[in-house]
C-alpha cells in the first residue's frame, strides 16, 4: 500500500506519519513538496519518530509529481500555495479593509482559494491521467472549494476531510454523557458551515435534552462560544466556525494567526529534529488551547485531522465499511444543494468510496447561508478556472462577511498587487 | 363596485382617489381608519378633489371594519401600525446599534414587522370572514411579509404590490430606447430584493446591450446606483433596494426619513385642505427626487403605487388579461422556494386573481439572499403568530444586515422597551 | 410577413389559408413540399379560394428548401414522413401484435415518432441556420415528441400547438354556462395526455359543481367517453386522448383510420379543385362526427388547429400578450418533470414568444403516466438520433400500452420491415 | 430483549425461531395470534426445536394484544387478513378478469392491501401507544403499502424487510465471481419494484461487464427471467418481480399458488409436529425451485427473510453498524419521491434505526413505473383509512397492470362481494 503526501515538506506530516506507526495499512510512504529543503527536515524527523518501530513504512522524498504518483493507492493532498507567508498578507490586506482574513472563512478564504485552486486542479489532472484508481484525501484548505475543483477532475475518487465536525460530534457526547459509538450525529452543511441538528440515541433524539441544560452546554467549547440562549434559539449545535457568521461584528479583524506560525515554524525549519518539532508542536497547542480555552481538546479527542485520515484510509483499503462526517459530492443527499456541490455529510465509506446518508434538509436560515457561501466558492472557482475577474469581484462582494462591493472591489486590487499568484487574473 | 381603503386616514389615500376619478371602476370607496380625525381631514381632501368630476365615486368613512367590509368587492390594507412615530423609533433603536433602520430592509423591517404582522393577520381574518370573495390589495410594508403573514387567511384573494420592479423595468426599458408593451422583462425575487435578469425584445434579451455601454447605464437611477462594473460583474439589475445589501458598510445607520415625514404630515393634518395636501406632497416629493437624483422620475412612470394597484383592480374586475408583477405565493414559479412563501415575480391576472408565470432559476447568490431573507420573514411571522421570544431573537441574528447575535439581542431588548405593542413577546 | 408551410401540400393547407383570408397578418405564403404533384394541387385550390379576396397573402409553392426559408417570419411544420400508406403500415403492425396502432399514443406513435424525428430534426437544424429568427409552429405528430425534438436546435423559438385542450375547454365552459374567455383552465401534462384539474370563475373552481352533475357532465364528448363516475373518481377531466389509457382493453386494436383517409384523400389529389377539397373535407368530418357522436363540435369551437396557429402567430407578431396552451419547454413550470422537456400548459403569448404559466403540481398517478410517457418519447428521440436500436426496444418495451417485452420486439422487427425509413437503426 | 410476532400462528414462524436459536439475541419470544389453534399447533413445533438447544428463548403463546406488547423491545409483524382463503379468492376473481392476481402485484395485491391496511395500522397505534419505544419489523405483505400505513403512527420505528434485494445481489455478485461484502450494490426503488443499477467494487461499477456477458447473466435466475437483450437494453437488473410488468401479457392469469399452499398447509396445521413442518416445508420449497428452476437458490442464499430480520435486529439492538436494503421513509434518498413515501433503499442501521442512503436518481422509465406505482399504494392507503369507494376505484384503475377502468370497477365489486372485511368500503 503505497501513499504519497503532496505537500509532504508540511509541518504536520509527522502527525500523519506518527499515525500511520500504528496502523501498519501503508508500506510506502512519498514526501513530495516543491521545497527540497522542507521536505529534508520533515524526512529527518520521519526517520528518528521511525526508530525501533517494527513494519514502519519505507520513506522516501521527491520533488518529482510524476515519481510520487507511480502506483500509488493513497494520496493526501496537503500543499499551502504561496505558505505562509502568502496567509500573513491574506491576512494583513482583509485587516486594512476592516473584514475578517481567516484562511478558509471570509476575504482571506476567496484570497487563499483564488491562489490555491488553480494548482489543486492541475494536480487533480495529473492524477486523474498518472493515478486514475488512487484514492485521493484532501487537506488542503479550504477544504470544500478545493475538493469541489479537485472533484472536476476526479469524480468520487476524491474526499475532503476536516476535524471540526467529529471534534464538535465528541465534546456534544461527552457533554451528554454519551458514548459516541452508540450515537447517530445528524451533522449537515459546507465544510466550515454546518450545524449538529440532532444527536439519536437509542432511536431518539436527545440533543434538546442538552439545548434545555445551560451549564452542560457551557462546559464544552462551541457551547460557551455561541452561548445557551442563542444556541436554544437556533435548536442546532454551530461549527465552531460558525462563529465568524454569527458574531461577525466581533470577529472581523480581531484574529491574526499566520505571523505567529511564521516565526515559530522558522525555528523548527531551521534545525529540523524530532524535538525541536515536537517542542514546535505543543508551542503551538497551548497557544491553541489559551486562545479556546480548551484545555483538554487534544486528550479528548485523540488526534484529529491525522485520524480522521487514517479512518477514511482504512475503509478505503477494504476495512469494515464504516460512517464519517466527509466532503464528497452532494448527489442528493442534501436538499436544494447542486448534485455536484461538494457538501460536508455523514458518509458511508468502504473500498467503494464515500456515499452521503441522505440528510434532513437544512432549516431555511442555514440552507440561505449555504447556499450563500456556496455561490461564492464556485464563483471562487470559475475564477480560478477562467481567470475572471468579474467572477473573482462577485465572489469577494457576494460573501457575507464582505459588507460592501466597493470593500470587495479595494480587496481584489490589494491583493492582485500583494500576490503573484494572482496575475493570471489580470 | 365597492372599495374599501383599510388605513383610509393615510396621507397618500388621495392618489388613490385621484387615480378612481378617471378609472370609473368604483362607485363606493368607504376609508376606514382607528383614527377619526385623520379620516375627517382626508375625507374633506377628497370632497374637494371630486368637485366637478363626473362619476366620482361615493366616499364615505367609518371606524366601524364590519361596516367597511360588508358587500365589499375590493380591499386595499394600507395600514400604519404605530404611525411614523413608530417608524421614526424603528430607525433611532437601530442607527444606535450601528444598523440599518430603514422600514422594509434589515432591523428596522423585522420591528415594523413585529409591529404589523399581528394586525394585518387580524384583518385578513376578519375579511375572510366577512368578505369571502372580496379581492385584497395589500400595500402594507413590509409588503412581502405581511402578504405572506395575511395569505395564511386569504390564500389568493390577498395580492401584494410595489411600484420598484415596474419603475425598474420602465426606466431600463427608457435607457434601452424600447417600448416596454414590447417587451417582456424577466424579473424575480422578493419584494424589495429582486432582480432583471433579462429584457426580451422579438425573443431576443437586449440585457447584455444595455450592460455594455456604460453611458446608457449611468443614464437611470439603479444604473447609478450600482455603477457599471458591478452590474456588469452581476450580469443582472438589482432593485434599488438592494442597494442596502451590496453596499451595506456605506448605507448602514444613514437614513433617516420618518422624522421628516412626521413633522411634515403634522402640518397637513392640522389644517387639511386639497391645497395643503398638494403642497406637502411636492414638498415629499422634491425631497425623494433631491436624495435620488432622479428628477423627471414621477413623470416618467405616470405614477407608483396607486397606478399598479389600479391597473390591477381593473383585470380583478373582468378587463382585459394582463400581466404585472405582484407579490403572491411562490408555488413552483420560483424554484428552491416553498410553495406558500410570496415572492415577487410577474404573474398573469384575470378575474380569477393572479398566476405567477414560470421564471427561470434565480442565479445561485440571489437563491442564497433570498431563501435567508425570506427565513427571516418567516421567524419574524412566526414570533408575530406564536408570541415565541426566540423567534423574533433569531429574526433580527440571521438577517443578512445585521452582523452579531449579540447586536440582535441588545435590538429586540431595546425595541420591546420601545413599542408597547410589541408587549405580546414579553 | 412571410409565412412557410412545410408540408404545403397537405390536405389541411386550404383551412390554414382560409383563416389567413380573414387574418392579413400574412402577406406572402409560400408552400413547401418534396411532392411537388400535391404543392400543384393545393396551389390550383388556394387560387380558387383567394379568388375575390381582398389582401389575399401572394401564394408560392417550392421543392427547395433554401428558398422556401428565405427572409420568413413564422414557419408551420406540417409534414408526414412516410405518408398515409406509412400511418396505415403502423396500424396493421400494431393491430397484428394487438396493440394500439393511433398515430400519436402507444406503439404506432411510437413508430411514426421514429419515423418523423431524423426529418424534424433535420429541418429544425436548417431552419436555425438559415432563419435563426423565425418563428416555427409545429403541427406534426406526435407532436410532443417532435416539438421536444425540434427544441434541441430551435430553443424557444419551436413551439408546438393541438386543438384537443381548447377544444376540451370550450365544451367544459359550454356544460358549465360559462364565458370561455373569463374563466382560467387550470390544464397541465403533455401532448395528448393531459387533465384539466380547475376551472376558476371570479376565482372560484366551479369544476366540481360539474363532476356532481351527471347531466351536464353527459353533454359532450369526454363526459360520455370517460362516464361520470369515473370523472368523479379521478376529480378532473382528462384529455380524450387518455381514453386509450383508461381504457386500453377496449381501444386496443380497434381504431383504423389511415386507410379510410388514405382512400378519400386519393380522389382529392386526382382532381384537385376547391369543390372536391370541400366535398372530401365535410366527408371526412362526417366520419369523425359519427366516431365520436359529436355533430355540433365543429361549430362550437369555430375551427381547431389553424385557429390556434393564427392566434399564437398574431401574439407572436406582435399584438396582444394573449394565454394559449402550448406545447414548451417545461423549465419550471410542472414540478417533477425535466427543464427540457416538451410538456403542454397554459402560456403568456407574446412577441418574445411563449413562457409557461407556474401549473400546480400534477396529482401522483398522472406525474406516474407523465413520466413514464415522457421516457418513451425521450427513448425514441435517442434512437431516432443516435440509431440504438436499444433505445428503440426500450421506446416501444415500456411505453405503458405495450404489455410485453416480447411484444415490443416483434414491433420493432416488423416495423423496422415495413419501413425504409427505418434502415438507419438496422 | 424480547420480541414479540404479531401472526405468530403462521406456518413460517419455526424459521425465525431457527434462526434465533443461533443468535442468543432474545430471550422471550411471545407469539400473537387471533387463531388458539394455529398458535398451539407453532409453539409444539418451537418446542420441539428447542429441545437441546442452550440458551433457546422462552416461548409463550397469547391471542391478548396488550400482553404481547408489555415491555416488548421488538414486534415483528406477519399477519394474513383473511388467511390463504382470502389469498385464493384475490386470486379467483382477478383472474376472472383476466389480469394478475398475485398478492403483492397488481389487483392482487391491492385487494390484500385494502384486508390488511385497516388491521395493520391499528396495530401500528396500539404498538405507538403500549410500546412506543419498540421497532417494528414489517413482513406483512404487501410489505411497502403496509410499512408505509404503519409509519403514519410509528415513524421511523418501523421498518419493512423484504428478502428478494439481497438475493439479487447475491447472485449478481456470484455471477460476477465477486464477495458481496466488498462490493456496494446499487439497488432503489419500492418493495418489489426495484433496480440493481451498478454495482461497485474497488470503487468501479463491474455491472457493464455482467451485462456483456450472456452466459453469466444467463446463469442465474432473473438473467434467464428477463434475457440478457432486454438488460441490456434496460442496463440494470430489475427485481425479479418486475418480470410482472416487463412480461405482463404472459404472466396475466397465470399463476396460483394460494390453493397449492393452502392445501399443504391444512396438513400440517391438522397434526402439527415438527417433522410434519419440516416436510411440509421441503415440499413447498421444491415446488417453488421446480417454478422458478433456481434449484441452488435456498443453499445460496443462506435464508431469506428471517435471516434479513435477524441481521437488522442484531443492529438496532446495538451491534455493529451495517447496511441493509430495507424499506423505510424516503426522505431526500430517492429523487422525485414524497418524503414520507416508502421506498426500498440501502440504508444505514444501528441502535438508532435505519437511514437511507443517497441513491442516485432513478432512469426516467423507472421513475414513471415508481411514481404509478406509488400513487397505487397510496389510493389503496386512503380507502383503506376513509373507508373511500372513489379511492379504492382509483387504486384499481390506476395500476398499470390493469388494463381497464371497466375491468377495475368489476374487479371491486367482486371483491367487495368476496370478502366480508371490505364491508367498510360499502
């Protein structure tokens, strides 16, 4: 079983690869990356984390697309284009224009998807010619706008992952007193955009039993995020992400994260070593977990996007069919969404791939705003794809977080001017 | 043939009047109001306006509804609730939280809403009741909602107008140098928030013409209003009104007219005379025309609201099938919407009320917009129906124009301290 | 204004002409045919009828089809692939293996459908090259099916006209004692399988006051041919075309029309001459009175298809915005069936063409037949343009009327004998 | 856990009981029956098969409902209304019409449905109200009409289960010399009105090259039913009782089986034992594969419906998570279906029921068959619950395999004449 990460010079490649110490699905691993230099360190710290491990995979490095994708079964694709440095300036133009830069939320999001699509479509291409039976898992955000392009060229056989809704699904059981196994989570949305609208156990629904229940609902994050009485007025459980929707006038300009990953990253790239990037790692959580106050996030979840991907990569390899909150294609699994809409969905997956469990349809508020943002991703993408710059203003000025054409048409101009990236729009 | 002007105490019941004395359509008009003396000094207005006319129709008033409705063949709802002293509180609650205050769009839309909504579901009853198969003419903003809010009692006998869209389509048909019985112009939405997607000339749409050249653009108010670059980017001509969502950061907290009107209107109603009507209506009107640089508009359209709701009357009475676009409910016209929520879109009327034509699907950020607005026109009827707190909270969070819960919850407090009639939410 | 009749030497010509006698909204006429001995015989016809006539349009007939198209505003299609001698062969197969032989239901439809589509579609795409803004009503059977066709190439410029639902209507207001022209015929489905679901009167249905009135209901041809209690049953009244549905046992087989007019129409064309054309016509109306029992049905309705081409060509030259039933692409207008497809409805007339009116849903059983008939017409359009003989089994297999398998393939080895015109599924 | 069969007089209870003998699943088994008889003669046989057994349940017998109900945590449901007689009479007369007389299919099946509906949603309100917590597993036939009227009281509750998909499949796969537990098979449609559309593996569909192979297809039973022309033609393999509809002519009349059952099984019930069941039984079965000349079919399959009963109880008792094909509430799975409509999908199931999968759309001609059909069961639904002569009339009428409205209102009147449990329809 062999599994190639594009994007393999990536920071937290030796999460997937820590993960996969344990698993024993994958024998070969390929670290492909544009940057030699990352992927040297990253390979560095693979072989000291593979010290004394039995079956660890065969590792190896390439800067070569067409090497890394020779029979390959898996690939994860996890590239950042323009890295990030390119999000600092998503970031500090959104900023000037007093609107929100988050990476996969708002102006910073368009902005990241306006660099990165173009290169997830060539890459899907590729693989589509070089790869036609490999399974391809997505990270690279944002996640739905990117799997929606990927999926131009790759049908089903690629999946969009994230960790949000599974973390969201766990701090609701535990708040519950649930054991999620024995729970059904009627999660629905867009990849950063859904809502937990019921949590069934033993056939019935008990998530108004948590709505009903304050202090339950304030001992978990997104719970204290949103607030008891908004979330009993919603009847629905938000991503956390949700927040930047919800709480926009608050949230807009305040969050400011790529120069601290900047700087400490440099470090660890610097004199790459199994501890100075384990060091990095925990910097970087408790920085997380200050921010969230979410002290006991990581202990509780055990693990989160690595384990996500190796769960999908199981059932992919032919394990037990199993159930995970994906993005795939929509078919018709939620109402009033385009069948080829990427969506993010309970799914069942086996070596079959991913088939969305059909899905209630969204309350009308939140089948507004995904359709909203939707809109706006595909316009992202018709952008990317034809280079338009009426489709690119359209995306920036039709997002909700954007409160003005005129604020959508200075943050095209700023950010054709802040990167290169963007030329092809010009 | 007998009219019934529920509000018949308002200021612009004269246009109607003048408008009924050279249809002929009318012999009864009975105004009925809660306020005698607004009625008395419209009434005096009146007796003037029809010195001389032949076949004026009959005119009497009544604060009495079951008087007013009995054997009646038409109902215009042109009600009030609050007064502009209403309005003028909706606007400074909402300037203070930094939105928009304005009475059919945003904050200041939902508390109107929550004001009127009750009483115009009263009347609907009462007229359902006691004129079965009187047709009604709804003028009451915000229209949209509270079409939809009466048509739960009136089904299709309740008809929604508003002079923007044909405005709209006859400015654009000036621009275009096309005679608008010539032309078929597909527009769609909800009142106040649609679009003119095409203008069909010999089956031709000459749309795209008019985007290209830039002067011809500029030459209309909406034109303007928009600027032909983000026309051109949207493909389409939005209703003037939805200028508060494309260019929200300049419009919020701007406007302010219900203290110009109230103070205005004082002087008339203290000495009412044909004259002192005239006068304080050219005096209205060189304001609006000042504020939208839109001189020769009343002219131009022969006329707004009194003109439509008459053109309309006169099909609902036997004359010739025509088509015009009106608010009614959705059935499959508009797809992605229910089929009992009222949009706006052109139907064909007969005596046997008003069919909406087939339109095409609406553009994927219009659906968005739309199926959020109108989630926010059903919480704001479903609080004004259940008396549900929750409701109204989630009315005022979801609307596109109002970016925080948190704003939200400090305008619902500060709105029920406001309005006594908003009591039944406490 | 140039009218083309393809087709122009069919018998029905002189009716078409006849009624452009009293219209003058067509000034040249030109006719053509690949028969160039039956364009004699109706040009010596349509000489004698315009003898007198003021305005008469200028008459020419063409074997090219170049020149027929040449400038023309409006083109009636009007051809019949394979002749009467071709209908009579459908009739004799289908009646061999027991099955409906009628040339626009069930198998022998199917046949002719085969048949006709290649030619129609050929036509459709010349007429779009070469007259790209003509206006083309189609006349030719199975009309649906050949309208959905055309429309592949012609868009909304094809529209496809019957007499059967006005000609429903008209007697149903007769029954009713009401004035066609103010009531609403809430009428949906497709060519030839069609309800008529709501009569509106000043906006009340008044069809039910019909299915209680066994009498009144008795009075004209679809009362008696589908007997009271059934009609009760079903709540609305049917096309008479669904009595080959609703009564397939005793339909089956039984009708034979080809060859009694194969025979009488001989005796016109061997002496062509106003007076034979008029004797041959009342002979052939006749026969069908006495079929039907309904003496009184030409009067009433004051003529039938050309009466519908002249009001629908009027409308789309540019005179009143009229309401006609067409047959149109759906897009939205009947929930449940495909934007594409050719479905017959209530339409808004004009010079921009015809847009259907939003029609209510159709009841489950008749969605059932609408779909499963609109897939025989889609599968045969298929063979008829990719030449799958698959398509063509699946056509003739699961049209409803067919109840075997084993059946629809003994149909198509015997038609596929019969007609040369088929060789291209060989 | 205790399970309680509601019909547990019936001769195929000793299966199910089998069956559990195995599972150690339930450990009270109560048997409901309105016939004492019939009930002494089953618990004798059980008895006997448990004789050794470890673990066997405890069996009791009562013809109380409330007792069978008392702290019951699954009811299956397989009642007969009117036993084998009412099922020979159903046959009688439609063949006296000359139509089909099968108990799921056609007139059969819906003078079965218009017995049983009344009797099973009683039961379905009474288990709402003693055992609201309880699943329902449904084999009363006909299956889908029969879930579908108990699901008004029960919801997702109930679930109906129906053996013919998974046998399908099954021998699809071995024909395709494929593990069914690897692949996914792609089967929709209602309860014995489905097709098997693709089925995957590694992701690919592999039933194009089933289709391609005569001899593979040939090799199993609905390969030889339908012929491998006329799958290829429809390119997917239908239930096998589709064989119905796509052979209607043939099979009209043809079969009956009620009066071979009925006969054998008056032996059995006279002495009961279980070796006369065993035998029985054998006999039966050998009739069946000399019908249907599957003689491996039983061996194959490893059981039919008890086993499908088994595997989902095990889930929704809170085993592994699986996937079944059942029959369930449609939801959004099934495209152009109400989502309350019954429809047989994959599923997922655990201990909080069954959800459906998102199927892709059905074929156009299927979907028509499926509309029909549904809109059938749903008329015979409202008779049965408003005891309507109109709506039964409908039911008959309206199926496509009855080829007449005459034939239909024959039918009823007979059947009202037949059976005394219709007098609610007189």
């Amino acid at each position: 079983m062999k599994l190639a990460i594009l994007g393999g010079g990536g920071f937290r490649v030796p999460l997937v690869h820590g993960a996969l110490l344990t698993g024993r699905t994958v024998t070969e691993l390929v670290l492909h990356d544009v940057d030699a230099g990352r992927l040297a360190a990253v390979e560095r710290v693979l072989a000291e984390q593979a010290a004394g491990a039995d079956d660890a995979p065969r590792v190896r490095t390439t800067t070569d697309l067409a090497d890394a994708l020779s029979d390959v079964d898996f690939v994860f694709s996890a590239i950042r284009v323009g890295g990030l440095r390119g999000r600092q300036l998503d970031e500090q133009v959104a900023h000037a224009e007093g609107v929100l830069g988050q990476e996969t939320v708002g102006a910073g999001g368009i902005a990241y998807g306006l660099r990165t699509v173009p290169v997830a479509a060539r890459l899907a291409r590729t693989i589509g010619e070089l790869a036609p039976r490999a399974w391809v898992i997505n990270f690279t955000n944002p996640a739905g706008m990117v799997t929606e392009a990927m999926a131009a060229h790759l049908g089903g056989r690629v999946i969009g992952i994230c960790d949000s809704p599974v973390g969201l699904c766990r701090r609701v059981a535990r708040a519950l007193g649930v054991e999620p196994a024995t729970a059904w989570f009627d999660y629905a949305g867009l990849n950063h955009l859904g809502w937990l609208r019921a949590v069934r156990v033993g056939g019935e629904d008990v998530l108004p039993r948590l709505l009903a229940d304050t202090a339950a609902l304030e001992s978990f994050e997104e719970g204290r995020l949103f607030g008891a009485d908004w979330l009993r007025a919603l009847g629905a459980l938000p991503n956390e992400y949700l927040h930047y929707y919800y709480f926009a006038r608050e949230a807009a300009g305040s969050e400011s994260r790529a120069a601290f990953l900047l700087e400490q990253q440099r470090g660890f790239y610097e004199e790459p070593s199994l501890a100075s990037w384990e060091r990095t790692r925990l910097e970087r959580e408790a920085t997380y977990m200050a921010e969230t106050r979410e002290g006991e996030r990581d202990d509780l979840e055990g693990g989160g996007y690595e384990r996500v991907a190796l769960a999908l990569m199981r059932a992919l390899a032919g394990g037990e069919r199993t159930t995970l909150i994906l993005n795939v294609r929509n078919g018709s699994a939620l109402p009033g969404l385009p069948a080829d809409a990427v969506v993010e969905v309970p799914c069942v997956v086996d070596a079959n791939g991913a088939r969305p469990v059909a899905a209630a349809p969204l309350p009308d508020h939140a089948l507004g705003l995904v359709t909203a943002v939707k809109a706006v991703e595909r316009a992202t993408i018709e952008a990317a794809t034809t280079g338009s710059r009426a489709a690119a203003l359209r995306a920036f000025a039709l997002h909700p977080l954007v409160d003005s054409v005129s604020v959508a048409r200075r943050l095209l101009e700023r950010y054709l001017a802040a990167h290169p990236e963007l030329s092809y729009l010009a």
